[in-house]
C-alpha cells in the first residue's frame, strides 16, 4: 500500500452470511466508495463460495457506482470450523486486533494477506453481529459502531421497537392479557392480529427468531446510529419517523434511510448489462443462462408478462408440499409459466414432483436463480414471493433492460414469519402493488399455540379456491391496476440515487459527513 493510502479513512463493513445480507453490503460499499475517498475493507465468514460470490457482487455494485481514484475495497474471508459462532468470533478478534495495530490482515478463502491500512475510523454491523460491537468496544478508544438494518421498517420496530409503536423490545409476545383478537398497532401499518403476524407454525425455529430479535434489539440499544435499506418512496414516512424517533431518544442518535439497495444505473429502472451478464454467467451449473433460456422461450410463446417467478428466500419454504402442488397446478391448468427457486438448503421437494411440471413444459424448478436478470426480463409479470425485504424492492425497481418499454412486476405475498407478513400487509393493503394470500395460515398463536374454536385457514378446499381466484385476478383489470400502481412507486425509487440530487445519495453523503468520513 502506497504511504497516501495511509491518511485516508478505513471503513469495516460486514453482516449475516445470508446472501440477502451480503448483496446489500456490497452495494453500500460500491456507493460509499464512489462518494468519498476511502478504504472498505469487508469481513465475511469463508463459508463455501461467500468470498468469491461477494467479489463478484461488488464487480457488479461497482460497474454502475465508480469509486473514486484513491478508494479500494477489499474482502477478507475469516475461517470458520463447522459454522461454530464463537470460532467466528475468535476470528474476527483475531482480525480486528490487526486491523486496530495497522497490520496486514489474512484472507482464509484466498490465503493472503491485505495490505497495511489505517486504523479503522467506522464499523458498519447488522444487529446479528453482536458479539463483535462487543470486542470492539473493549479497545480503550473504539470508533463508532452502526448498525446495518435490511429489514421492513414495520417490521424492525414490531420485533425490537417500544410497544407505544406497536413494538416488542425484542421480547416474545406476553402470555398475561394477551387476547388473540387484540390488533396491534404499528405506526403507518394496516392493525394486524397476533396470527396474521405470525402466518406460519415455525417449529424449532421459532426460538432460534426470538433469539435473533432479541440480538437485533440489543444491537440496536448500544450502536452509535443506524443505516437502513428503508425507502420512504415505498415504506410508510409514518414507521420511518417512528424508527428515527426511537433511536434519537437514546444519546440522541440519527438515523438514515438511504434504500433502495439495488444497483440500478443511477436515475433509472435499469441494470447495466455488466451487471445482468456477471449475474448469469457466475450462477453455479449453468443455472443462469437456464432460466434466461426459458424466459426468452416464453416471451416469444406466452408473451410479456406471461412467467409467475416464485421464490421463498434462503431461509423458508412451505411446510406443506400439498399447498405447493396446489399453486404449481394452478398456474399449469392456466397455461401460465412459471419459474421456481428452490434455494433454501432444506427444500424438500420429491423428483417425481419435480418432473411432473418439468416435463409439462410449464415451468422449471432450479436450485439458483440471478433473480435480478428474471425480475428484470420482459417476459416476467408476476413475483410469488414470501415477502423478504431485498425481494420486494428488487422487483419494484426492475424495469426491462435495454428496452424502451418497462414492465414492472406485482407480487403476490406468501409470509412466513419476522418482518415478512408486515411487507406483505403494506404492500397489498396500502399500496395495492399485490395480492396477499391468507388461507395457507397454520392458525397458530405464539402465546397459546394453536387457537381454540377458531376458524381454521389451513383447509385444503379454501387454500385451492384462493390460489384460483388470485391467479384469475392477475390477468383481470385489478391486476392491472396493481400493475400500474407499482410502476408508479418504481419510477419514484429509480430516482432515490441520481447523480445530481438522488434523496438517498444525499442521506449517504449526510451520513458519512456525521461521522468525518
């Protein structure tokens, strides 16, 4: 490293080893170099592939943001025996310790060493990495930490927000007066109950969430600040405000809104086509130029708008295959294609189900799919989606690259749990972008459990009729009218980073000003 480099400033970004988390990242550290001259150095868990799809992603951020002539940014992949938090940690000590000396840092992925950089002056965290604000604030003098939050806004002050707005405090629902009947109320959100928050029974997971909320909220009490994917071209100002509130009511700490998250080119709806090939061409097994071959395949067959892309996320998938099967012959009986990523690890799905609708030629089931390059591809109208925060954005924000005309996406909300039944509920209920389906609820409470002489959602006969009439709508003038209502809110997000006066760019550069970056 040249002498020059060490007087610039040194920002450490890292987060989750959840690919929804990690794209993210790499975004904000492809903006924070195209606005200021500084080092990022990014810490990531060498889990398989991670540090090399994270280098590829931040090719891809950095195609449409150019970082500036000094800036560099640099992925370290720390070691990690058998997934073990606390071997993570002693990595990440051993790291940060090196870093806070000046010394070079090891990469376990790639087995080298960075070079030598400044003392870190900001430390950019999601509310999972608790344990690490911890070893940094044990330094004599640690730089300010913020914590990195990429959920629904609704939902980030539902589970770790004051109950005056509707929140928990990081804390599970409280069995003393709890009436399931009872609507909680979240500022700028539809009053949900208790079982429309909570959509599907988690099982062992469900301990594993509220330890993560618990984790998030505790974060959230000890950071300097907070950095949110949040747009308020699609969240609601209310929740915004009420989040911003919360967080300067203690130390008087700011926070900042600077969503969407996506690498658009800057004032616009559209990838560059840099980014759109890296997608395709670094999907594992081909598995890109796959669904690209298909979608190109029915546009020319079906027509525009014809493909229904499904995706539950990387953590989620329906715990009743039977109501799966119910979705995928729907759409089969209605001709219409459709695309299925099977991406969470777990996904039981039986070949012969699988070959059923192959060999139908109405759809494809991969294991990856560049769900940016589906949700941008003219062929794509409709997005089934479990209601994560990237996701949603990501198809409100697609347009069709290189093409006069835009074709934005509507979804249609399957929710499983944490933020997801909140994303879904505002954006069916108040921005009328999609449909939110209801009968494939499991009725369960997470106080009582399941409910008593209550009306059961999980009937298979209701679940049947709901997916078909959801379906028929879509292709009805209420479907175009959620159609044109999400064009309207992704013309509003495309303008979020325009070079000149983007509201987002503006709340990044505020941001990193606050804190002499």
């Amino acid at each position: 490293m040249v002498a020059s480099d060490m007087s610039l400033q040194h920002v450490i970004l890292s987060c989750k080893a959840n690919w929804s988390h990690l794209r993210s990242m790499c975004i904000l550290a492809s903006r924070i170099a195209s606005s200021r001259d500084v080092i990022i150095t990014i810490l990531v868990a060498s889990l398989g592939e991670t540090v090399e799809r994270v280098t590829q992603e931040v090719s891809r951020s950095t195609d449409v943001e150019n970082s500036r002539p000094n800036s560099k940014i640099r992925i370290v992949g720390l070691r990690v025996f058998e997934g073990k938090s606390e071997t993570l940690d002693n990595s990440f000590r051993r790291s940060w310790k090196a870093l806070t000396n000046q010394e070079s840092v090891q990469c376990s992925y790639k087995l080298s060493q960075t070079a030598m950089a400044p003392k870190p002056s900001l430390v950019i965290l999601d509310g999972f990495q608790l344990s690490w604000l911890e070893i940094i604030r044990s330094d004599p003098l640690p730089p300010p930490i913020i914590q990195w939050m990429m959920a629904f806004s609704a939902g980030f002050i539902h589970m770790c927000g004051p109950s005056f707005s509707g929140g928990r405090s990081g804390e599970p629902m409280n069995l003393q007066g709890h009436d399931c009947n009872n609507r909680i109320r979240i500022p700028g959100m539809p009053p949900m109950t208790c079982y429309e928050l909570n959509p599907q029974f988690l099982g062992e997971k469900a301990s594993k969430i509220r330890s993560a909320e618990a984790m998030m909220t505790r974060f959230a009490e000890k950071s300097d600040g907070l950095l949110t994917t949040c747009a308020p071209e699609y969240d609601s100002d209310e929740c915004l405000d009420a989040i911003s509130a919360w967080i300067f009511s203690n130390k008087s700490r700011r926070t900042f809104h600077i969503g969407p998250m996506v690498p658009l080119i800057p004032g616009t709806r559209e990838f560059s086509a840099k980014a759109i090939e890296v997608e395709i061409e670094t999907a594992p097994n081909t598995y890109g130029s796959t669904a690209v071959k298909f979608l190109n395949e029915c546009l020319t067959s079906h027509g525009k708008h014809s493909v229904f892309y499904i995706s539950f996320g990387t953590e989620h998938w329906p715990s009743s295959l039977e109501d799966l099967d119910i979705l995928l012959h729907t759409l089969s009986n209605h001709q219409h294609p459709f695309i299925l990523a099977q991406a969470y690890p777990s996904a039981n799905l039986p070949e012969s189900m699988k070959r059923k609708y192959e060999n139908s030629g109405h759809g494809i089931i991969l294991p990856f799919v560049p769900q940016q390059a589906v949700l941008a591809h003219e062929a794509c109208g409709w997005f089934i989606t479990h209601g994560g925060a990237n996701g949603v954005i990501e198809a409100l924000t697609q347009g069709v690259p290189m093409s006069v005309s835009k074709s934005k996406l509507s979804r249609i909300g399957w929710p499983f749990a944490v933020d997801q039944p909140l994303n879904i509920a505002h954006m069916a209920r108040n921005l009328d972008v999609g449909f939110e389906l209801t009968k494939m609820r499991s009725n369960y409470c997470p106080v009582i459990g399941l409910r008593p002489n209550a009306e059961l959602f999980m009937g298979i006969d209701e679940w049947r009729i709901e997916v078909e009439q959801v379906i028929l709508a879509t292709q009805t003038v209420i479907g175009q009218r959620k159609r044109k209502n999400a064009e309207e809110i992704g013309d509003k997000l495309a303008l979020a980073w325009s070079e000149s006066s983007g509201r987002a760019r503006e709340h990044l550069s505020a941001f990193l000003d606050l804190f002499g970056i």
